[in-house]
C-alpha cells in the first residue's frame, strides 16, 4: 500500500480552453510536493480519450494525443472507485492509502459539473467545486440571477438562445436595441471561461460577428451592458467557512481582457494588491465570499468584478470555479500576494478534498 495520497491531476479535455489548462497542468505538476503526494497525470484528448500518459511533459508541450499513453477510464461505480484501463478489469495501478483527483480542465466538459458528477457517482474526492456550483457558475446567466437573489449588483444582462438567432436574427437585433441602453455591448457564450468566444459589439453593425462567434461555442449566448469600470479579481479558498484573499486589479493590454491577453501576450498588466481604499477592498472581499456561496462553493474559485469609474459601485461580473493555474494567472498570484504559496495552495485544495469527501460521505443514501 502506498502511504502517499495519489494525485490523478486531469487535463487537457473537450474544450475550447484545452491549451490554457496543459499550461495550468504544468505549474501544478512542477508545485506538487512529491514526498506527499504520488502524482499521477491524466491527459484527456480532445475527442475525450483518457491517456494516463507516461510523457507528461511531452503531453503538455505537444498536446495529450501526441504523447500517447494507457488508455484508461473510471467507471460511475463507487465499488471500483480507481482508473481503470479500457482493455483490462484491474486497476491500473497499485492500491493507494488515499486517492484524490485534481481536475484542472478549464471550461466545458471540465468545469460545468459534467466531470465532477463522474466523480461523485464513483464516490472519490476531488479538488474544488462540486456538481451545483460548477455546472450554475459555469452558466453566466444562472449564475447572475442567484447573485441578483443574494444581493449582489448585476449588470444589465440579458440571454438569448443561438437557435433564436439563426432563425430571426432581426428580431434578436431588435430586441437587444430596446433592451439595453447603448453600445458598447459585451456577447458572450453563456457557458465558456478564459473569453473565449468574447466580442464588443461598439455598434447594430457588429452584432451579427458577434452572435456568430459566440454561437460557435453554446447554444446560450449572453449580451451585458458594457460598463466602464476597472476589472477587479478576488480569489477565495475554503469550504464553509471560506476565505478571500486580497483584491488584485487587471489592466487588459488589449481592448478588452480577451483569450490572448490573459494567456498569450504581455501587454496585460495586474496591480495586486489593487489600488483602492481599504473599506473598498473589504467590501469586495465580503462580496466575494458572498457569492462564493451563494452558488454553494467548496474548494476555490475566482471572483471577478467591475468597478465602475467615477462612481466606485460594485458589479459583480462572474465566478470561476476551475481558475486558471498559470505563471500569470490571478488566482495563485492573489494567494501569494496573501501570503499563501503555490505548493501550500496545492496542499490546501488537496486537504479541502478530503474533509469535503468525508463529509459528503456522512449522508445517508438509503432510509
């Protein structure tokens, strides 16, 4: 029996964000503390194989089908809670005192909820947020109305439907003039992070490559009021009694914080912690941990916000419930500017997993 806690970090995945979480993997790769933790990578493809690779590095550079690998599966069945491989009945590896899975799958099919029900249905912990909290932050518009209902100030905000669209995209262009009070407009997928799919609208004419792009990736697409306002990101650790960490500020190098700049580019600056008021920041914190809850959270998310200019009023943009990993990426940067390493953060998540799973396992399933 291995005395370690295994760690199977997912990634890769059915996603338009499948580039972001390789560069996510690795840094959690590289921070994992190997006399803890017997770390076992699962690259997923894009057409949704499971590859328990034995190159991850590989993997992570040239992409999960290029490295090749076992393929290996895990069945929706609590009696045989460990991977399997496709051709065999036996697990595909050797017993393990605890076994933890570590999805970092940005996006669809990752974290929307899908995943986290295979793994609640084989009973095993995993790191973050479970089946609710993932699938409704995931979806902007569900989400809007829950924050809308535990107090929090949303910004006009409306969602169509991509079927709606392709057939009368007059009547769609109709409705979004009456509905909204002027350009710019933001038109989103409703179920998509990383900005993926994300276009200003600054005017009728830039509606239908807008609604086109983001059809690309849902069937509900989202329109918000463009607000002028700083982009203010908040990251929050905990279960029940989670915590927030400071507030950081992102100065987007593009037009606005699209797929490139937060990946890709370095004209994109962050200012951590931001620069505002003191009360200011407390009050964004506590609205943090607000709406943490309010989609009933557990492990971590990203809490983003807009801070409109001149006024100081706070609107609560959206949660992120699989934030990026990344060199540059908010999440870990806040926890650090907190006090809280990389590797530390890892190990809490890991240990959040745990008392999470334990406590799950506390209900009853049968009368």
């Amino acid at each position: 029996m291995n005395a370690k806690t295994r760690v199977y970090l997912l990634f890769g995945g059915r996603s338009g964000e499948h580039e972001v979480s390789l560069m996510s993997a690795r840094n959690v790769l590289q921070a994992l503390d190997r006399s803890k933790y017997e770390v076992v990578p699962i690259g997923i493809t894009k057409d949704g194989r499971w590859l328990m690779s034995g190159d991850p590095l590989r993997a992570l550079t040239e992409g999960v089908a290029a490295a090749g690998g076992l393929p290996v599966g895990l069945l929706g069945d609590p009696t045989r809670a460990d991977l399997l491989p496709l051709a065999g009945s036996e697990p595909a590896l050797g017993p393990a005192e605890r076994v933890v899975f570590f999805p970092v799958l940005h996006g669809t099919y990752g974290e929307d909820g899908t995943i986290q029900g295979l793994l609640e249905m084989a009973n095993v912990p995993y790191v973050g947020c479970g089946v609710l909290a993932s699938s409704v932050g995931m979806d902007k518009g569900v989400a809007k109305a829950l924050f809308r209902q535990a107090g929090l100030n949303v910004g006009p905000y409306k969602v169509y439907l991509r079927r709606d669209w392709e057939r009368d995209p007059a009547a769609v262009r109709a409705d979004v003039e009456v509905s909204f009070a002027g350009y710019p407009l933001f038109v989103k997928p409703a179920n998509l992070g990383s900005s993926v799919g994300i276009s200003k609208a600054k005017g009728p004419e830039d509606l239908e490559r807008a609604f086109a792009e983001a059809a690309r990736f849902d069937r509900r697409i989202i329109v918000e009021q463009g607000i002028d306002a700083r982009e203010i990101e908040v990251a929050v650790l905990g279960n029940d009694d989670p915590i927030a960490s400071v507030a950081g500020e992102v100065l987007p190098g593009a037009e606005f914080y699209d797929y490139s700049d937060k990946y890709f580019s370095d004209r994109s600056e962050t200012r951590i912690p931001a620069d505002i008021p003191d009360d200011l920041m407390q009050e964004i914190r506590r609205q943090a941990v607000v709406a943490f809850k309010a989609i009933d959270g557990s492990g971590m998310a990203r809490v983003d916000f807009f801070l409109e200019r001149g006024t100081n009023r706070i609107f609560i943009n959206e949660v992120n419930t699989i934030p990026g990993f990344t060199r540059i990426s908010m999440y870990p940067k806040l926890w650090e500017a907190s006090g809280i390493s990389y590797s530390e953060l890892c190990d809490r998540l890991i240990a959040l997993a745990l008392e999470r799973h334990a406590d799950k396992n506390r209900n009853a399933t049968s009368v």
